[in-house]
C-alpha cells in the first residue's frame, strides 16, 4: 500500500503521524506556496504536479493505491485535480476535511458571501478598518473596493501584490487566542472582520473577539464537496478508511 497525501493542514500532520504509527507507506504532497510550512512526519514532496495529467503520471509511476486530499478547505484546484487524475486513474480518493463554521456559536449573524470579490464590495460598506484574514492569494479581489480604507491583512508569507498605501501588513501564522485578537481588534480599532470557512480551532478566536466586541463578519462559503467522493472529517477516520 502506497498512500499519496496532499497535505498542508494540521489534520494532514495529524494524519501522517497514524500512518507512521500503523507502518503504512506514504508521501505527503505539499504545493510550497507557503515559504516556511509545518512539515509533516514521514516523506516530503514540495512542488505541484502539473495539473491533472501530472498527477495521474505521479499516481502510475508510484504505485499509488490511493490518495488523501487533506488539503485546505479553499484549495479548490488542487481538490479538483486530485478528483480527475483519481477517477482517470482508478485510483480511490478520500476527502479530509475539517467541519466549517456554518453551526458555530453567533453563525447566523455573520453576512455569508459566496467569493471574495463579493466580500471586498461588502466591507466597503461595513466598516472603514477591516482585518483582512483571507490568505494573500485573493487579496487582489480587495484592493479596488478598500484601496482608500485603513486595512490590517493578516498573512503568513508577504503578499504578491502592491497593496494600498493605507493598509497595513502583519506577517503572522496561528493557532491565536482569545485575549491576543481581543487586543488586536481594539488595538487598531478592526470595524469589520473579512475571513472565510476554513474551520477548525487554530484561527476560531478572532470569531470569538468579533462577536465579544460586536464587530460584522464577512465569511466566503466553501464551494460544495464532490459528490461521489468520501468525506471524513478527521485523521482519526482519515485512518480507518485507509486501513479497511
């Protein structure tokens, strides 16, 4: 059994630490745009594959028997590449994915958007200071529409782009807490919260200080999941899948 791993997520390493631990063969696949990632137990690869027909050669070349896409929630291309080269191949795919926030605690007072251009125009409206927590590759969406507005945009690596003069960036990378984005927010006086539903618990407490402090969320949804594809939301059962 050789399991490829598209990884980059806590629940990727979570899972590459019970394949180590159950002596399964496995690769975990990174796509490097993240200068300094977590990296995972066990083999490495850094780098994408070429799009789908990439990955189906990677798949016949390796042996693969199968693939877990653990990837980020967002990570729409790599998802839908994993999906093809899969189905091409014969190859079973499972998808790991941590639950979103649409149950969480003060949800439906969030303004829920379907993409980020559709975020961007919202918070023009919203607020004069928003914090931006989208990740830097769509922050092009948001230039034009908060180009005059005093925007913090959080982010791991710098941005690609030239941002507005009046925005500030802050390189930073979670898990955050509770009293931390109290003081962000305060400290630069945050009107509107811009994030998407990516789950989980590393970056949960600025949703907490939002709705402490009253503060308007934008939240982008997740595109839909693929239907036919299994679904786990976590490494425990990411296993058991595996291994069955």
């Amino acid at each position: 059994m050789t399991v490829l791993l598209l990884g980059g997520t806590s629940e990727a390493r979570d899972l590459a630490v019970l394949l180590d631990e159950a002596g399964v063969d496995f690769v975990s696949s990174l796509a490097g745009r993240v200068e300094r990632p977590r990296l995972p137990v066990g083999e490495v690869r850094m780098g994408g594959f070429g799009g789908v027909e990439g990955l189906r050669s990677w798949l016949a070349e390796h042996g693969a028997t199968a693939v877990v896409d653990a990837t980020h929630p967002f990570a729409e291309g790599m998802s839908a590449n994993a999906v093809a080269a899969c189905r091409a191949s014969g190859v079973p795919l499972l998808r790991l994915a941590r639950p979103g926030w649409g149950d969480a605690p003060g949800a439906d007072g969030w303004h829920w958007v379907d993409d980020h251009a559709e975020a961007a125009a919202l918070a023009a409206s919203l607020g004069r200071r928003p914090l931006l927590t989208v990740g830097r590759q769509p922050l092009g969406h948001f230039v034009g529409p908060l180009a005059g507005h005093r925007a913090v945009v959080r982010v791991v690596d710098p941005p690609e782009i030239e941002v507005p003069e009046p925005w500030l960036v802050m390189l930073d990378r979670g898990p955050y807490d509770l009293a931390g984005e109290l003081e962000l927010l305060a400290e630069h006086a945050i009107d509107v919260l811009v994030t998407k539903d990516s789950g989980g618990t590393y970056t949960w407490p600025k949703m907490e200080a939002a709705g402490q402090l009253g503060v308007p969320v934008v939240v982008v949804r997740r595109r839909a999941e693929v239907d036919g594809v299994e679904t786990v939301p976590d490494a425990a059962a990411a296993l058991v899948w595996v291994v069955s």
